[in-house]
C-alpha cells in the first residue's frame, strides 16, 4: 500500500507563487462546493467519484489533533478540495500535478492528503519556515505511505531544497531528527519565527541557532548517524497513535476491521492505486518478546496490512503482511497501530491475531 507525496507549491520556497495563489483565488477557478462540515474541516469536491466516510471523519480528527499538540487555535476550520488532475493545475497555480496548500485551504487529485492539511494547520497557526522545515513538519505529520527510502545529503536539501521525493523523505526524517533531538515546542518556536530569510541558508541559519541554541552545522553533522527509516515510522500519527486500544484477551489480541467505504473510520479510494479503501487500529504491547501474527481476510481476496509501532526511526518497526502469511516479529514495549486496506472493488474484512510465543 503506497500513497505519493505532493509535489506541493507549499512551503517558504513558494512565498513569492503564495502572492500569485491569492491572486488565483480572487479570480481563478470557482471553488469547489463543500459537500461535508466537521467541527475542524470543510470537505469540497468537484468531483463525482465515490468518497469514503472516513474521508471526511478521520481527516477532521487529524485536524483537530494535530492542532491541540500544535497549541493552535484555528480561526476557521480547514478547507479541503477534493479536485480533478485536469483543474488541479487552475487551482495550484501550475505549482503542482497531485497537491498544494495556501492559507486555510488544501487542494488534491486523492480523497486524503495529511501533507497538505497538516500544511493548512501550519498556517492558520502562524508557523512560516523556510521550505525545507515547512515540507519536512508536513512530511512528519502526513500520509506516511511511500516505501521508497533515498536520502540526500542534509546540505543539499537544506540549500538546495527541489521538488522531488529524496528531498522530501530527507526533510521529513530531519524534522523528525529535530523534534527528537529538541522536542516538538522547539521545532515550533522556530517555524513561528517572522523573519524575512526566505529560503538562503545564509539567512534561515542564525534563527535556527538562536532557537535552538547550537550552529545548525552541528545538527546536520549528528544527523548523518540518524538511521533511515520508512515514512510510517518517521511520522508523526497523531490520529492512529491516539486511538482507542483494542483489548487483549487470555494472551491473545484480535485486530479486525471492516473495509467498507461506508464504515465512518474507512478512508479512500484513493485514486491510481487501486482504488485503496485503508483504515487503522491501535493496541499496545505491555510485555516484550516474541509474537505469533496471522493474518486473515473474509471473504477471501487482495488485502494489505502494515503493523507499524508509535515510535521514530531510533526504534522503528514496521512489517507487511498479506492475508494467510504467518510471521513471528520481536515486539517491543509500547503502542502500535495496524493499517488494513483492501480495494473498493473487493470490500470486506481484514484481521490480524496476535499472540506472545
């Protein structure tokens, strides 16, 4: 299961397109209408393809969520726009084929995309940054589903920042780096900073000492031993980390979910890929060691299921399995969450039984 990334016009490195957008938007394209309302988000679509449920309910929790830990209060709730590629050009200003972000609003050719939202909470909250901190907080707290891992050089991105997916795996693994390495309120303060550096290094570099209280050269020395990770790992889920944990029982857990675009938690389809309908659920590990896990589907057919563990890249676990595989994974203490997805063409239900060897 794997979910593309913007190529975003979102970001400090597109302050001068930003001006442009406002623009656009005073005389481009007529929004899109809003077809549902959250108490954190408006969804809108142009469009006439089926939308999951969970579209609209687990994209408004994000909001929310990602906006208490951010200490944000939205002035107004976020605006979604679920658009065709052919006007998503119209709406994004040409900066971009699958997404973009400007002021409360987000624009995408997917049902769901965290990135771009977690953009639009970013600035409804005032927290600017030069793009190579601003892709890498949406990253850290976005869609999470490429499996690809190439990492650039810290420098390059950082003073040469390009609109490709290194750049921006690389900018989500050294927000992550940062936010371990200071805490979140730090990584904050510093994209709440005002100042008018644009995107140099040369200008962006004495903010990052002053808030973080060391030379940016000495965070992007120490990140060369930050292991790499997948982008699940490396995010931030404030949403499938925070649900309600499913209850073990004599020793064994069974995870089950019902992939229906009609369930309220089941987002998707997501286009070009399937038709991936995707929803998650959480339980915790108390005791380490070895487990049993199985996986199962009913009725038989396509189903994908990632068990991923609430941590960073320093503790990481992620592993794929598909419906019948039996693994034995050596689990650690603490929460984890399980993505199941099956097409829209082939509902039903998902399961994985865990058990301590």
């Amino acid at each position: 299961m794997t979910a593309r990334r913007a190529s975003t016009g979102t970001g400090r490195g597109a302050y001068a397109a930003a001006a442009s957008l406002a623009v656009l938007l005073a005389c481009g394209p007529e929004l899109p209408a809003v077809v549902w309302r959250g108490d954190y988000l408006q969804y809108a679509t142009s469009m006439n393809e089926p939308i999951c449920r969970g579209s609209f309910y687990r994209q408004d929790a994000h909001v929310r969520e990602l906006s208490r830990l951010l200490g944000v209060k939205l002035p107004v709730p976020a605006y979604y726009a679920y658009v065709d590629s052919s006007e998503i050009g119209d709406h994004c200003d040409g900066q971009s084929d699958y997404g973009c972000a400007y002021d409360r609003r987000a624009f995408s050719v997917q049902p769901t995309h965290l990135h771009e939202l977690s953009h639009v909470v970013a600035r409804l909250g005032g927290l600017e940054a030069p793009r190579p901190f601003s892709e890498g907080f949406a990253e850290m707290f976005g869609d999470g589903g490429d499996l690809e891992r190439d990492r650039l050089p810290i420098e390059t991105v950082l003073r040469e920042f390009a609109i490709d997916d290194a750049n921006y795996y690389t900018a989500g693994l050294f927000a992550r780096f940062l936010v371990e390495r200071h805490g979140l309120d730090a990584y904050v303060e510093f994209l709440g900073q005002d100042d008018d550096y644009e995107d140099g290094f040369a200008r962006f570099a004495p903010t990052y000492e002053r808030v973080f209280g060391e030379p940016i050269e000495a965070a992007m020395r120490e990140f060369e031993d930050y292991p790499s990770c997948s982008e699940l790992s490396n995010r931030l889920a404030v949403v499938d980390c925070n649900l309600p944990l499913e209850p073990w029982e004599d020793g064994v857990i069974r995870l089950r979910a019902d992939i229906e675009c009609s369930a309220d938690d089941v987002m998707g389809p997501r286009l070009g890929e399937r038709g991936l309908m995707f929803t998650t659920r959480a339980f915790a590990v108390d005791t380490p060691g070895t487990y049993i896990a199985r996986a199962g589907a009913d009725p038989d057919g396509w189903g994908g299921i990632r068990l991923v563990k609430c941590g960073s890249c320093w503790d990481a676990f992620d592993v794929t399995l598909a419906p019948g595989d039996e693994v034995f994974p050596d689990l650690a203490v603490g929460r984890y969450y399980v993505l199941f997805g099956r097409r829209q063409d082939d509902p039903g239900q998902l399961s994985l039984i865990l058990g301590k060897i």
